[in-house]
C-alpha cells in the first residue's frame, strides 16, 4: 500500500467512525448505541467501542459492495452482535 492508499483507507474509516457517531444519536439504530453501551459497560474505552462498530459497519458495506446487493441490516445487527468486549 502506498501513502496515497494510506491516506485514503485513514479517509475512509474517519468517515465510518463519524457514521457510526450518527447512528449511536439516530433513534431509528438504537441497536447501534445499544452495542455501544455494551462496550462501554464492559470496560472498553469511547473511541475503541466506536472503532469497534465502525469495523462492522466496513465489513458490511464490504459484503454489500462485492455481492451487488443492498445494505443488510440485519446481517450488521448479526455482526454487532457477535463483538466481543475483549476484541
């Protein structure tokens, strides 16, 4: 990867962390600030809860990208559901 690729995926997760912010605050993905609370009440600290979510969130969009297919809801609720506070 060079620093241009670099640059760009730093980009991308700042993006996925600031929508992950945006559905802890959205009443319609309550589940995401659920997941959120979990974390924190588990000892985990704000930001790496969020990064934690955010990884979720990219492999999501991921899965939705490379099989042509709309966002999956509940498969992401599938993957918040699955961290583990220990990483």
């Amino acid at each position: 990867m060079n620093l241009d690729e670099d640059s760009s995926a730093d980009s991308f997760f700042a993006d996925l962390i600031a929508a992950v912010e945006q559905q802890i605050k959205a009443p319609s993905t309550r589940y995401v600030k659920s997941t959120y609370d979990r974390l924190i009440k588990a000892g985990v600290e704000e930001n790496e809860a969020k990064e934690m979510i955010a990884e979720c969130l990219a492999e999501e969009s991921d899965a939705m990208f490379r099989s042509n297919r709309e966002f999956d809801e509940k498969s992401y609720r599938s993957r918040l559901g699955n961290i583990s506070p220990e990483g």
